[in-house]
C-alpha cells in the first residue's frame, strides 16, 4: 500500500477502499452500533466543515475532554482534516489541571463530552482566553444552560452541512493541503515533575510508530480493539486511533468506563495494550475470584496456577519441560487457563501489551503461565509511545524488548537510554528551553532513563535514572524495584519505599480497598471507609505477613524494616500520582517528610494533617494517626 | 361522579374533600389538593400524619371513605390498584419492593408488564408481533438504564445492590410504567449525603426532561424544600397548611406542628 502523509487522507482512503467495512463501535443502550468506513469519514466531514464555519483553521488547537466515544476520535481526526491540532486532556482532571493545560495550548474549540465536562470547562472560563467555542456531545442536563459560547455536536454538524453546500471543494481542498510534518496530535504529559509540558506529535511521527506497530505485530484490517484508556494518553491515539485508521481495524468503544472488563469480554480483542496498574487490578481481580470460589474450583486454580509458574519458570530458564508437568500443563489449559482467558475477554488475543511503567515479574509471569501472550512495550510520549517491542518468542520481564526497526538507540556514557527516529517529537509547545534540555547536542532524545542493551541487544531498563540511589552502606537501592515486589501482593494497591542516603529500607503502603474489604468481610471485621480499615490491627498484621513473604525474597540489605499503612489511598487528585499512576517523589517526599522522619528517627507513631482535594477542586484536611511497623 | 368541567386541563390530581378511616382512627380527614401538570408536589408532616395513607388512596391501594379523587378529571377513588398503573400513575414504596432475585434488567421489564399486550401464547413462542413487542420495550427499558446509570448493573443480582441503588432500581421501576403521575414514597429515606443528592439529581430529571408529574413524600425537610413547587404539611390525618415551598415555612402552624410535636425535625 502507498504511503500517504497525514491520518486523514488513510481516512478517505479506507472510506474508499473499504467503505462497508466497520470503522467503529459504540455501546450503547446495550447494544453495539457500528460505523463503518464511509460512515466515519462522512462523520468527520460535517464535524470538520462545522468547526471551519466556527472559525478553526490551520494550526488552531481543539481541545477534547471525555471518555472514549466515536464523536471524540473524530473530533480529532476534524481538527486535523483543517490542519489543526487535537488535545485530548484527561476527563478526570480537577479544573486547576485542566485549566492549565487549555490555557497552555491555547484551545480555541472544546469538545466536551457531556454535562460534568461542560461544568468544568465553564468554571475555569475565565483562565481561557483563547476559547471561542465549547461543544457538547451528550445533550443530557443541558437545557437551562445559556451561556453563548456553547454549541451541541449536532448543531456543529449541521452548520457543517451547510458549510459543505456553500463551499463546495473547501473540505478537499484542506485535507490536501495537509503534510507529513504538520502537527497533529499535543499531548500533554503527565509529569512527575512539574507541570505538565506539550508534546507536538506530526502526522510524520505518528503514522511512523503506527507502522512500526502493524509490522511488528502483523495489525490486519479484521483485527479488533477496545478503546478504553485515556484519550489523553498517547498510546490510545497511536495504538488505538492511529493502527485503526493505517490498516482498517476496529476501535470498540465501552458502554461506560464502569463496564469495561465486561465489554472487554464481549469484543473479544484480537490485541490488548494496558498499563501495569490494569494488570494488577485483573491479578487481584483473579485472585480474589479465584480465592471465594467453591472448595473444588479453588483447588483446581491454586494447583494449575502452580504448574503453570512452574512450566513458565523452566520455560524462562531455557530448560526442558518433563513429560508429566508438560501433559498437566495440556490438562491445565483445558480446565483453568482457557476458561480464565475466555473471562477475562483474552481468547482471541494475539498480543497483550504491558507498557508505561515497570511491572512486576511475578505479575508477568503469572499471566504468561496462563497463556496469555504478556510482552513488554517500552515507549514514552515524546516518542510517539514507542521505542522497543519484544518478540512473541522472547518475551521476559527484564528486559523491554529489543528496539524496533527504524528507531535507533543508544546509551549515552551516563547510562541513559537516548532514542532517534521518525517517531521523535518535534518539540514541547511553547516550552523551547524544556525542548533543548531534552535533547542532546547530537540530536538524540534524552529519556531520563536509565539502561542498558544486555548481550541479546534487549533494553533494560534500570529505573528513572534520578530514582537510583544508595543505601547507607552503598549497596545500590531501586525503590521501584521494592515498590513492584510489593504490589504484586493483591491486599496492596500501592506502595511507595524510601532507602537513598538511609541505612536500610522502608516503604509507605496502601492497601487495596476492595481485596482487603472483602478478606475483612470474610473475617466479619466490621469497617466504616478506608481510613478506619487501613488502621485496623489485623489488617496490619496482614500486610505484615505479606511483607514478611516479600522479604523473603529480597537479599537481606535490601529487606523492607519498617513500615506503615497509609490512611488514605494514593490519588491524582492529591499531585501523589500522575493521571497514569507513576509516583511523583518529590511530591511524595515532601508530604510525608514526617513520616520518612519517623521512620528513621526511630519513632513508633506518626502524626500527618494531609490536604485531600475533590474532584471539583476544593480542599479539605483530614489529621492522620500513622503507627509504625516493624516487619519481620 | 363529581363534574369535572371547569377544573383546568392544568390540574393533574384533584384531591377533594377525601376522608379515611381505620376503625375508630381517622387517618386522612377532609383532605383536598391540586397537584398541577408538571409540577412537584410534595406531601410532608409528622410521624402518623397520614401521608402514606393519602399516597395509598391515590395509588389505589385504600379506597377512600369520603371524599374524591380525580386522575386527569377522571374518578379514580373506587379504582383497584392494578388499573390505576394502567391509567398511568406509577409509585415507588418507602420499604423497596422489588424481586431480590431477579436482575435489574428483569425488574425494570416487569415494571413494563402493564404496556405488554402480547398474550401468553404469543409470548411463549417469542415471534412475529410479540418480538417485536419484546424488543421495543427493552429499548425503553435500555433508555431508564441509561437515564439513571445503571449500565454496569444490568445483569447484577437486585438483591446483592446496595440499598441507594435498590432505590434507584425501584425509581427505574415504576418509570418503565411510563407514568403520567409519579409517586415516592419516602424516596431518600435511610440514604446517605451522596446517594441523596444523586436521587435528587434524578427526581429532577424526570420531571424537568420527561415532564412527569410527581407527587413525594419525604422527611428530609431540606430536600423538599429544594425541589418541590408546592408543599401539603399534613398533621392528625389533617391538612394544616399549602404553598410554595416559602409559604409554608413561614406559616406559624407547620412550625408549631413540627416543634410542638415529639417527633421533632427541623424545619430548613
């Protein structure tokens, strides 16, 4: 197939080639509607013309705020069509955030999805002076309001319609005018320093990491996805709405974000990417399930689930599987591996991605052994979330694959992992000075991690090269390593861990609200929120022994000593963890001092008066009582 | 039959003059009210004031001993409950009545029986006409879902919901009926802040973007306040006072039947 330069001309080429074929779904009201090809790109046309008649233009920014629906990727692909830019923000933002991030692209339409988006975008409406248009796409709650600025999606269309017959050719005429090296797509970073900065992706970068992609992992025009991560994200746009549009697969849009695992089972994805934080969920989530079924199902999935680690442990050594584990492996797949990759919606996955942040290799390794094929992809958003991919024959938890063809990487003397290729941004927007510091002098980009390629020429990847530290002693202490062998516990949902400069470790747990509610329930241990559960002495002597088990694990300098439960879980909304769950450390330090204080000075109580904010921004104070653990 | 000419096609329920009694006790005396075309009308008072009592009456649960009510000019007062939900008047109830072991899909399908026409026959065999029946009302059934954020439970169990839901399932219940008057019981009754102002949320909804008329009990004072357009306070199975929602506040004998009373509830 010829190559095209912009996303919009794959577009019209699919509605073309292969018009009556579906583009897209949504469900909705229970049922799933398809659009297909020539559907889409009429669709896009209206919406294109619409906001043309509103005044957008080329180089004019679209901001896009909501949950994955058709109407917001094609309110990207209009923005481009016209030679704009689209920002996706994260929906569940607080307005400070958003307010930020808008006034900082200069978004001069949003598209909001429905009425509590709308709300938001009015209420930071005078920190946006460069906003001329809002749009609504979920007509709901919308009657009683007046404010001039607002216009329905249909409207837009419709004004799109009679743009169309006024200007005949103009639509054409525009997406002609498009280039590989226009900006299509700001993403905003999450940032777990600082605000966040605006990476500018071209059409060029973009369809060049989606290319990379399909070749990589065969992406066919039958294939089917679940959009369900964040717009905002860049890997929903390249690995959702960009691979979609290069080869004519399927997007799926969930009925609502509250029913993805179920939507997630009816499509029936033929390849799945997912952030570690969702892997976890889906392991506590089996878990659990797998913990409160009946005596005989138990059985069944605590001894499959230990053959499996065990064919998976031999299979990552490179040894021969004996003939008896192998058939019981057979019998495995037939009773308990099948059955749970049918749940989980994973039987006709042929790919599943982990990528964004480190997991944990017990977590991997857990899924593999289910025969799910878990392999890591290593990326980040300057370069189109994409740097290297692992071969379905080599998948492993250390390493994050090896480069992909057409990205060149290498490791500056420091030990950084620096990228060059087609798929690298061209700058943050309006931040030049951020721009030059994170390339180098030679042009490659400076990821800030810290690597190296092992003799297989794999990456792998250290941690965040700032993150590394030393012990009191010098032995070398990577808190992410501790914090993933701790998450891999399903009581704990996150856990933060301090030991650069100190003599040993100790880690900040919080504890999964739902697996622990429900081992509580199982205990009749009555508890109020999370707080109240958090504290309970049982609960902590819970933790306790999952730490204990932890520990065991880990070379005896590197063993957690202390620890506490944290009275409330890690949240965004609080500048702990950015919108993709990563820990911001500084931030984190910062709050807690008095913790890390206590930790090291010995102390057996700690008291903390934390801010907690509301979605709607406001603040509160709620006074923690902390008491410190001693693991064993 | 009362003349019901004259009476204003503004008036949903006419309340006239009605009177219930349970033995030696007088329940509901000589109570009259209009409950006007898309409004909310909410019916408030002490413990034992009668309210439930009138809801009953309207919901033809009770007949009446004196007294009239009229439907849409129509007399309903000797009407059975069964076809009082076919004329239109769908209620909710202060303690849930749903089937627990049915889903709340399967509720809410139920809560469309009285729009099915299908016979047995033709249901049972599931084709021609009686599908397409099936189907038309899922679609609406599909819609209240939808309406009130149910997607995710569709399937689940209502027994196992928790208690705001199952409120909100039974709400979802009586809208399948698709009813011209809507009554609740209590609504918020035992609810949380949060799960209160959802069903708020909600109840406004209904009557502002479906224009259903809704008639409320509710002992939340500040609720009803907020959301009503007329207030009956109601004390000893009397009527002691109507008005907007200000009017009564105001008026000396709501304050002292409420402060005057053991059960004592602030008057927001």
């Amino acid at each position: 197939m010829a190559e095209l330069a912009t996303l919009p001309e794959y577009m019209l080429r699919n509605a073309v080639e292969m018009g009556g074929q579906p583009a897209i779904r949504l469900k909705e009201l229970g049922i799933w509607e398809s659009y297909t090809w020539s559907q889409y790109a009429a669709q896009v046309r209206e919406l294109s013309l619409g906001l043309a008649s509103l005044g957008f233009g080329r180089e004019d920014k679209l901001g896009i705020i909501g949950t994955n629906l058709p109407r917001l990727y094609w309110a990207q692909v209009a923005a481009q069509c016209l030679g704009g830019m689209a920002v996706p923000v994260y929906q569940d933002g607080i307005a400070k955030e958003l307010a930020f991030v808008l006034q900082h692209a200069q978004a001069k339409i949003i598209v909001a999805e429905n009425q509590e988006q709308v709300d938001k975008i009015l209420s930071i409406r005078d920190e946006l002076p460069d906003l001329q248009w809002l749009i609504y796409s979920d007509e709901r709650g919308m009657v009683g309001y007046d404010e001039d600025i607002l216009r329905s999606y249909a409207e837009v269309q419709a004004a799109g319609r009679s743009f169309d017959s006024a200007n005949a050719g103009y639509f054409d005429a525009e997406v002609g005018k498009g280039k590989s090296s226009d900006v299509a797509l700001i993403c905003y970073t999450s940032g777990t320093t600082g605000d966040p900065k605006g990476v500018m992706l071209t059409h060029g970068n973009l369809l060049s990491c989606g290319r990379i992609f399909v070749a990589n992992e065969d992406v066919r025009a039958s294939d089917n996805f679940l959009a369900y991560l964040p717009m905002a994200w860049v890997g929903d746009t390249v690995y959702g709405l960009v691979i979609s549009l290069l080869v004519g697969a399927t997007n799926n849009c969930p009925e609502r974000p509250s029913t993805v695992m179920r939507d997630l089972r009816e499509i029936g994805p033929t390849g799945i990417i997912a952030p570690p934080a969702i892997w976890e969920g889906m392991l506590s989530d089996l878990q659990l399930r797998g913990a409160s079924a009946s005596p005989m199902k138990r059985r069944a999935f605590t001894y499959f689930s230990g053959i499996a680690q065990r064919i998976e442990d031999l299979k990552f050594d490179g040894k021969n599987i004996p003939l008896g584990l192998s058939l019981l492996g057979k019998l495995g797949e037939f009773i308990v591996f099948g059955p749970i990759r049918d749940q989980l919606g994973m039987r006709r996955a042929r790919w599943c991605l982990t990528g964004g942040a480190p997991m944990g290799p017990d977590t991997f390794r857990f899924f593999r052994g289910f025969g799910i094929n878990l392999k890591q992809v290593y990326g980040m958003t300057e370069v189109g979330g994409l740097v290297s991919l692992q071969p379905d024959n080599q998948a492993s938890p250390d390493t994050v694959g090896a480069p992909c063809a057409g990205i060149e990487v290498r490791i500056a003397d420091d030990g950084e992992v620096q990228v060059k290729g087609e798929g690298v941004f061209v700058g943050y927007f309006r931040q030049e000075e951020k721009t030059a510091e994170a390339m180098s002098e030679d042009g490659w980009f400076r990821t800030g991690d810290a690597g190296l390629l092992n003799e297989n020429g794999h990456l792998v990847i250290i941690d965040r090269a700032k993150d590394v530290g030393k012990l009191g002693d010098g032995t070398p202490f990577s808190p992410q390593f501790v914090e993933l062998k701790l998450k891999f516990s399903p009581f704990i949902n996150e856990a933060v861990s301090f030991g650069d400069g100190q003599p040993f470790v100790s880690a900040m747990v919080a504890i999964d609200f739902e697996t622990v509610g429900k081992w509580a329930e199982g205990q009749t241990l009555p508890y109020t929120n999370y707080m109240d559960l958090s504290q309970k002495p049982e609960v902590v002597a819970l933790i306790s022994e999952e730490i204990r088990k932890i520990n065991q694990g880990l070379p005896e300098v590197s063993r957690i000593k202390r620890f506490l439960l944290l009275s409330k879980d890690l949240d965004a909304d609080d500048n702990e963890i950015t919108r993709t769950r990563k820990l911001r450390r500084g931030f984190i330090a910062e709050k807690y001092g008095p913790v890390i204080k206590a930790f090291y000075g010995g102390e057996q109580e700690v008291e903390l008066r934390l801010a907690v904010t509301f979605e709607d921004g406001s603040e509160s104070f709620v006074d923690a009582h902390m008491t410190i653990q001693e693991a064993a | 039959m009362t003349d019901t000419a004259g009476s204003g096609g503004g008036v949903k329920l006419q309340i006239q003059g009605t009177t219930k009694n349970f033995g030696g006790v007088r329940a509901v005396a000589n109570v009259s009210a209009d409950v006007q075309e898309g409004e909310v009308f909410a019916i408030i008072g002490p413990n034992g004031a009668g309210k439930t009592t009138m809801l009953n009456m309207i919901s033809g649960f009770y007949h009446p001993d004196g007294g009239s009510i009229l439907f849409e000019g129509r007399d309903i007062s000797q009407t059975g409950a069964s076809n009082i939900a076919a004329l239109g008047i769908g209620r909710t109830f202060q303690n849930i009545a749903l089937f627990r072991g049915m889903t709340v899909l399967e509720n809410l399908m139920l809560g469309r029986h009285v729009l099915m026409k299908s016979g047995v026959l033709a249901s049972f065999l599931y084709w021609g006409p009686a599908q397409r029946e099936e189907v038309a009302h899922r679609e609406r059934v599909e819609e209240i879902i939808d309406f009130l954020n149910l997607t995710d439970l569709r399937k689940a169990p209502t027994g196992a919901l928790a208690y705001g839901l199952q409120k909100r399932v039974e709400l979802g219940r009586a809208l399948a009926a698709e009813p011209r008057l809507l009554l609740l019981d209590e609504p918020m009754a035992g609810m949380n802040q949060e799960e209160k102002e959802d069903m708020v949320r909600y109840v406004l909804d209904v009557n502002q973007e479906w224009g259903t008329t809704i008639a409320l009990i509710e002992h939340d004072m500040g609720v009803v306040m907020d959301i009503s357009d007329h207030v009956m306070v109601m004390d000893m199975g009397e009527k002691i006072s109507q008005g907007t929602p200000d009017e009564v506040r105001a008026d000396p004998k709501v304050i002292e039947a409420y402060l005057g009373s053991s059960d004592h509830k602030e008057v927001a």
